[in-house]
C-alpha cells in the first residue's frame, strides 16, 4: 500500500498553507543570482568546466543548510528580511554570498549579529567548505541626520 503526499501538507497529515520558512523565496534568490566567477584558463580547462552559477555552487558545497540556518535567524531576530545572492570569486575560489538585507537602526547590532549569524552557520558547514558561503547583514535603513529633521 502506498500512501502519497499531498505537496501543501508538509508530508502526512492534513494540508496547510504555504510552507513558512522562506524555502521558496531563497531558492529563487539563489536561481536568480548572478555569478561573478570568471572562466577558468587554458582550452582544456574550459572544454570540462563546472557550472559557476550560484545554484551549482549552493549543491556542489551543499549550502542549503546553512542558507535557511542564517534566514531563519535573521527573519527571528530583525523582522523582514531582504535577500540577495551571488556567486563570487576570490583568489580562485569561488563562494556563494548572501547579504541579508533588514530595517534596523542600530548599525552597531547588525554587525555584531552578522558575527553570530557567520559562525552559526559555517556549524552547519563541512570544514573544507565554510569558505564557500560568506553571510552579510546589511543595514537598509535610511539614516536622517539631525540637520534634516530639522528642516523638514
């Protein structure tokens, strides 16, 4: 006997919305990044190349983990979260990072938060693989100095 599971119930059980973790909103973040790792040199290098998309990158390292440790933990702790991914390179290595955008006013906090969030997830990570994915809190809110609260 065989008994299947419906896509919206999170497996057996009865159906629920839609899943809440964001799996959906990284995973298009992910898809629709963009890759600033450059071709490797040499003809024969080139004709066997790896795919250097940020999604490769996220399945040959397995980042998944760790990407939804580190959105989990930054939607807890500030709210909304803005993602943006891509594929970078450094010295020939290439990494995938993923800078969270909040809406916080104490810069300060984010850092020593982007800190945490870093280590948590390079836990997850295999040891030779915690370079692969650098995560950055970022600030978007808009700072008003006191002469433009003034004037306004």
């Amino acid at each position: 006997m065989t008994t299947l599971a419906h896509p919206r119930t999170d497996g057996y059980g009865r159906p629920h919305g839609p899943r809440a973790d964001g799996r959906a909103l990284l995973e298009r973040a992910v898809a629709d990044a963009s890759s600033h790792v450059p071709p490797p040199s040499g003809w024969l290098r080139r004709l066997f190349a790896r795919d250097r998309s940020a999604a490769a990158l996220v399945r040959r390292y397995r980042l998944w983990p760790a990407i939804e440790h580190a959105y989990d933990r930054v939607t807890r702790e500030m709210g909304p979260v803005q993602v943006e991914v891509s594929a970078e390179d450094d010295v020939g290595q290439a990494y995938v990072l993923m800078e969270c955008v909040i809406d916080a006013p104490n810069r300060e906090a984010s850092l020593d938060f982007q800190s945490i969030v870093q280590a948590e997830a390079d836990a997850l990570l295999r040891a030779a693989d915690r370079v692969r994915l650098s995560v950055f809190v970022r600030n978007g809110c808009i700072e008003v100095s006191r002469a433009d609260a003034v004037r306004s």
